[in-house]
C-alpha cells in the first residue's frame, strides 16, 4: 500500500510498505534536470549528479560517500534525467538509517569543492565521449538537437565538450542553492519499513533541508521538421531515428500507448520487427518507442541500423507501417494480446523495492499521485479497444523528422 506524506518538516514522502521482503529501497528525486538547465551551462545538473558524490560534510572523499552504503552490502548510486536528478540506495530493511543519513549527506551537504571539480570534468567528458562512440546513443541525441536546435529538448543531458570546458564550481554551486530545496524534493521509500519509521527517518535526516520551490521546466518548444544527416568514418551500418509527435508523461493516454508500441515494434514478436528483421532479414537492429520528453510532450520513434544498401527499403516499409498504424490502428487480436502483457508486464516489474520507489517517485514528482501494483494494472485493463483506435488516429505522418548517421 503506497502513502504519501506532506511532513510538518515541508518534505514531501512516498511510503510503500512491503513486508514480504527483507530490504529496502529510498530515493531522494530532485526537481532539476536538464529541462531545469539554460543552454550556457548545458549538463549543469548530471555534473552536480557527480560532485555530490566527491565529498560531503562528514564524507571527506568519495571513497567514504561509497564505503558508508557498501560496507553494508547495499548500492548506492544516481542518476539525472530530462526532468530531474535521483539519488538512491537499497540495503537491507536493518540498515535503513545508513542509507537516509548516505543520502542526506550527498542531496543536502555535498561540499562541491574546487579541486575536485576538474577532475570530474574530465570523467564527465570520458563519459560523453563514450556515449558519442556508441551510434545507437549518439543518432538519437542528434535527432534531438536537429528537432529542437534551439531548446534544451534537444540538449544533451551530459552536456557538450563546450559547456563543460566553461562550467565552474560556482555553477554548481549556484544551480544546487537555487533547485535543491523542499519545494523540489520527493523521498520514496519501499520495502520492509513501517510508515512510522520512514518519517521519523525522513524527519530526523532530511528536515533541515532549505526552504524553497522547484526550478521551473522550460515548456515545449516547436519542432523543427524535415531531415538531417551526419557523417561519420569508420560506420558499417546507417543508424536512423524517425520521429513523430507522441505523448508526455502525464497524457491519459499512455498505457494506450504501451499497448500499442508492445504490438508495433517494441517487442521481438512485434509486427515492425517481424516485417524487417524476420520476414525480409534486412535489419538486425529495428525497434520503436515511446520517448517521453516532459509532463505533456514526447516522441513516438522508430529507431535501428542497416546496411547502406538495404537504408531505402527499411525506410520505406518504417514510413508505409506508421501510416498504416495512424490510419488502421490495431486488429482486436492484437489489442487484447497487448493489454494482457503490458499488465503483465507492469505486475512483474512492481514485485521488486526498487522498481517500485522509483515508480513512486518519478509519478509523485510529476503528478503529485502514486498508484499500489493492483490500481496499475487495472489502470491498463480499463483502456478499451476503441481507446487505442483513437489514439493511432492522432498519429501524424506529417509530424515526421528522420535522422541519419552514416560513413562519409
């Protein structure tokens, strides 16, 4: 049974008791990502991500941020995302407190000091490099810059070589004193500790963090349509990405959706798969998604890889399919196929401490609402048939960017 809390300290808390198991997971999510960001200190919020964990008040260096949740045999770790940063650990139910006190450290104490912050730099562009040299990652953060060139919709969440070069510790400090507050934070904890202890936890670690309100999220810009190409020696393959308008994170719409890509193409069973990669061997690497960009705006993708001379063909059967898909929807067959597995799906998923926190976090954070397993999946049991027709007619084949990187 999921809980939420407004605690008299001003700190809002997820609770989801589950005492079937014999651990539990806390995650601190912070309204403050890359949405949160302007474009001269691009990758701001990952590279705060990072700092926090060099050192804090009482953890003088990173090997004693790490060692405080590891001696224990938990993990410890974070990430940041377009609209906010995580912080989380999972231990066991009896280490409970060391994970609030490693946290609280990290989110509300970290000492971000000058003489790590090159350091970290540096790790950060190792890591963007990396992602660059992966063309799977790299097309679709492409795709992104060249449909919002103007916005950080279309930035990078690590940032650039540029904005990372000009970044100072005092950026750092300043965005963590402006969005890390209680009007941003969210606490979500689930597994085997009582609503009474998670307070008096939450209470006792986080009930002196600042007073303040959320960053505010940059509204979605228009896109630019059209195609866009980049060139790369060394490539085998085109790697591609054709977007389409598609749905945010709060659309009514999007276990409708989830059935549909689960038939489309996000499945080895799914049709765009079957017509690509097994019927026709043209592709190895075929798929679609759903990219959520905020609250009320995302991406519906068709994304993979080919040869050069094969590129035309997995083009034109990607184009046809999506059409087919706006104006015919799905069969009824399909359709129940679809929603039984992505209730299944979402059953399977909610048995772990850890996918159920971050659920919780991420939904209270952007919605303000949590769901227990059984409302999500009679959440998806109630989209009807007709409810997906409706959807795939909203589809806009003349919403469509195509990105391409390919050998020069």
């Amino acid at each position: 049974m999921s809980t939420t809390h407004h605690l008299v300290s001003g700190i809002n808390l997820v609770v989801d008791q589950m005492s079937s198991v014999s651990s539990v997971a806390i995650g601190v999510f912070v309204s403050a990502g890359t949405h949160t960001e302007v474009r001269e200190v691009q990758g701001v919020s990952h590279m705060l991500e990072h700092m926090a964990f060099k050192g804090t008040q009482n953890f003088d260096q990173s090997y004693d941020v790490d060692i405080s949740i590891g001696a224990v045999g938990g993990h410890l770790n974070a990430h940041t995302d377009l609209d906010h940063t995580a912080f989380y650990a999972h231990v066991r139910d009896c280490d409970a407190e060391q994970a609030f006190k490693t946290l609280s450290e990290v989110v509300l104490l970290p000492a971000l000091r000058p003489q790590d912050f090159q350091k970290e730099v540096n790790v950060v562009l190792e890591e963007l490099a990396a992602s660059q040299d992966s063309p799977e990652s790299y097309v679709i953060e492409e795709a992104l810059s060249n449909r919002y060139p103007e916005s950080t919709y279309g930035a990078a969440i690590l940032g650039t070589k540029e904005s990372l070069n000009n970044m100072s510790t005092q950026d750092v400090r300043d965005y963590w004193r402006a969005g890390y507050n209680k009007g941003s934070i969210v606490i979500s904890v689930s597994g085997n500790l009582s609503v009474e202890q998670a307070i008096a936890l939450t209470d006792r670690y986080f009930g002196y963090c600042p007073e303040g309100t959320a960053l505010p999220q940059v509204p979605a810009p228009a896109p630019s349509l059209g195609s866009s190409y980049t060139e790369r020696e060394g490539l085998e393959q085109v790697h591609f990405v054709l977007a389409y308008e598609g749905l945010g994170h709060n659309s009514p719409s999007r276990d409708a959706l989830g059935i549909v890509n689960y038939i489309f193409g996000g499945e080895m069973h799914s049709h765009l798969v079957q017509e690509v990669r097994e019927k026709r061997g043209l592709a190895y690497d075929i798929s679609s998604l759903s990219y959520r960009l905020s609250l009320d705006h995302g991406l519906y993708c068709i994304t993979g890889g080919c040869t050069p001379a094969r590129w035309n063909e997995v083009l034109d059967i990607s184009e046809r399919m999506f059409r087919e898909l706006s104006r015919d929807g799905l069969y009824k067959t399909d359709f129940d196929l679809g929603r039984k597995a992505l209730a299944g799906r979402i059953a399977l998923s909610l048995e772990s401490p850890s996918t159920r926190m971050f659920s919780n976090g991420t939904r209270f954070l952007r919605s303000g609402k949590v769901y227990t397993p059984l409302e999500r999946i009679q959440q998806v049991e109630q989209v009807s048939y007709y409810n997906v027709l409706d959807l795939c007619r909203t589809f806009d084949p003349e919403s469509q960017t195509i990105h391409v990187l390919s050998a020069a």
